[in-house]
C-alpha cells in the first residue's frame, strides 16, 4: 500500500476520513491509541495528520466536529492531540533560531558519511523492529505516532545517531512531516526540548502496544546526556498589517490549502496561483486540489508557478493585472524562508505581499511558549472562540 493508495491527497479524502472516524474520537480513541497494529490496521487513529498538516481541513472544524458527537469532556484525549500540534506550531514559531540551527546542523553532518546511519536507513540495524518501521516509512510514507516515539529513541540512545539526522530522515519522508512537530518532537526524545527529560524506549512497552509483533533485546537502559547552547528566548509574533482593500491575487502554498476559509474581507481576488517548495508528492498533488477548488469559489483562473521566487510571482501579479498578493502565513518551515526572501524582492517590482493568519493561530500560539500545560490550560477558552 502507497501513500497515494491511503491518502488521496484531496479535501474531500480529508472530510470524509473525519466522518468516518468521528464516532471512535471519544473513549475509544483514548483507550486505543497508543497501539501500533501494523499499516494495515489504522482504525485506532484518526489518520488525518496528513490533511491537517497542509490545513486540507483546519483545526477548528476538526474540533468543533468532535465535540459535536462527543462533547468537549467525551473527546478529551483527542482534543489534546489536535492541541499538541498548535503548541510544536506555536513553540517553534517563537524561537525561529532553533529551526535555522537545526537546518545548519543536519548540513555539517550530511557532509559526512556515517556508517551507523546507513545501515539504520536500509533497514540493517540491530533491532528488527527499527528495520520494519524504516521499510513502513519508505513504502508509506506514515507511521504510527507511538512507532515514531520508538523510533527516535532507539535511533538517539540505542543505536547512538545524531538525532538530527533522524529527523532529516522524517521530514523527507513522512508525507504529514510538519516542520514543528517532527523537529521539537526529535528534541523531545533527545532530553533538549525539555532538559533531563529524555524519552526512552523500553521493550515491554514495544512489545504491549504492538500486540507482540516486536520485542527488541538490547535497547539503551539509559538516555544519552546531550547538551546545546540554551534555546533563546521567546520572540512574540510579528504583526500583520491588515491588507488593503482592492484587487489582488491569492497565492496558495503547500502550508494552507483551504482558501475558501481565509479571511480575505474586502479583497477582490482576482486569480489564483499555487506553488510548492518541498518534494512532498503529497503536497504537490493536493495542491492541484486546492487551486481547482480556489478557482471554483472565487470564479477566476488559477495558474501554478514554477517557483517561489520573486520574478514568477511578479510575472503573474503583472499578468493579472494587480499590485497586491495574498498569501496565508507560513509557520516557520522551508516556505516561510522563501516567502520572506521574495517579499523583499517583490517591493523592486511595485508589488506588495500580504500575509493573513488565522485566528486559531493568533489566539493559540501566545499560550505555547513554554511547556504544553500553558497552552493545555487555555484549551477550554479556546473552544470557545470557534464555537458554532
């Protein structure tokens, strides 16, 4: 089974995926799912990640749907899960400087080879469950969330890998790979998100929540001590200006494909682009998606743009006819390191770029700058905000 064969990479796929598991979000999914019972048997999960990670379908619609049947106290587990993600998104997006050192460092150690990885990533470690789970990314690009903890542990502790280099490995593959929660997830096993707080694999516990399939022999007894430069303290959030009114286009980008719930009050949206940065096969198909349903509620042609750069961008603004382009904000990622190089670029061209942010993010992301009990506290005056 292929990535493409269980995610089609469409909204509908998305919506219709949430239907279908909205009556086991309330005490079913807390009792259920911390097991792994392999890739054929995924009904203990939700297996939206992938659709909420390129916001397919959003937060706030996914929430209000399950307290819908299940109530807020019913789906509290579930809830929770769809909180952690804006925290990793909200915690990441106040300290960018972790993202960029991240990035620098996962370029120093690529430039050199290292046995251990190679073996680990062709499915020739020690510990066959690791070569499963590495064989499970490859053909489907998804794993279980309790698999990927396993896994990060085994490689950081067990098998002594930089930990930086594992979550290079999940970002090229995981098809819901979110530059936030892979990367502070990473340094959460590791012991440097929360100081002295490693994760450590154990294999009874492997062995419990995979029904058996696996019981690896060997694994660390004790977390590795790694330590780095102190994290820097939290920035707050740029403020957007609002954007003016008038004509303008709507540039869509792999980090918000649903346009239609944009708040774009008093813009006259002319035409509709799309543009990917990563590889993602998922992301450049849903993309297709996105811009056919763009098209379609806003009544004007959508093109898609070789490039996030700054000449493509203003090639098509002048096509069109407009000043002005619409973007929704990137989190902190590889788009939003390219939005930010042609914003500069496009103001040589006379062309303005605007970025709107959604009130889910503006409301949520000041509360994630610590630990997640900040924002866990602020959970229920959040569901208030998107209440129906």
């Amino acid at each position: 089974m292929t990535s493409s064969d269980f995610f089609p990479a469409t909204r509908q796929a998305g919506l219709d995926r949430l239907a279908a598991f909205l009556p086991r979000a309330g005490t079913h999914y807390a009792s259920q799912r911390n097991y792994d019972y392999g890739p054929q048997r995924r009904s203990n999960v939700s297996c939206l990640s992938p659709y909420v990670r390129h916001r397919l379908i959003t937060e706030p619609e996914i929430l209000r749907a399950v307290i819908d049947v299940h109530g807020a106290q019913g789906a509290d587990k579930f809830i929770q899960e769809i909180c952690w993600r804006t925290y990793w998104k909200g915690w990441l997006e106040s300290r960018p400087a972790i993202w960029t050192r991240y990035r620098r460092e996962v370029a120093a150690l690529s430039a050199k080879p290292h046995p251990g990885v190679a073996y680990a990533t062709t499915g020739r470690s020690s510990f066959e469950c690791l070569d499963e789970w590495v064989r499970e990314l490859y053909d489907t690009g998804y794993l279980h969330n309790h698999a990927r903890m396993w896994f990060a542990s085994i490689w950081i502790h067990s098998l002594k890998l930089p930990w930086q280099l594992g979550a290079d490995l999940f970002e090229r593959h995981l098809i819901d790979a979110d530059p936030a929660s892979n990367l502070l997830s990473w340094r959460w096993v590791a012991g440097l998100h929360t100081k002295g707080k490693a994760y450590l694999a154990r294999a009874d516990n492997i062995a419990r929540y995979t029904e058996g399939r696996f019981m690896p022999k060997g694994l660390a007894e004790l977390p590795l001590d790694l330590d780095e430069m102190p994290p820097p303290a939290p920035r707050a959030l740029p403020i957007l200006a609002k954007p003016p009114e008038g004509a303008a286009c709507l540039l869509i980008t792999e980090e918000d494909m649903n346009p239609e719930s944009l708040d774009l009050a008093g813009m006259n949206i002319a035409g509709v682009a799309t543009v990917q940065v990563t590889d993602s096969v998922f992301a450049k198909s849903a993309l297709i998606d996105a811009g056919a349903r763009a098209s379609a509620y806003f009544e004007v042609p959508v093109i898609a743009l070789p490039a996030l750069a700054a000449g493509d961008v203003a090639a098509w603004a002048n096509e069109m006819g407009v000043r002005r382009i619409i973007t929704a904000y990137a989190p902190v990622g590889p788009t939003a390191e390219r939005l930010h190089d042609v914003t500069g670029r496009l103001g040589d061209h006379d062309i303005g770029l605007s970025l709107v942010r959604r009130a889910w993010d503006d409301s949520a992301w000041p509360h994630a700058t610590k630990g997640f009990f900040a924002l866990k506290a602020h959970i229920p005056a959040l569901l208030e905000l998107i209440a129906p």
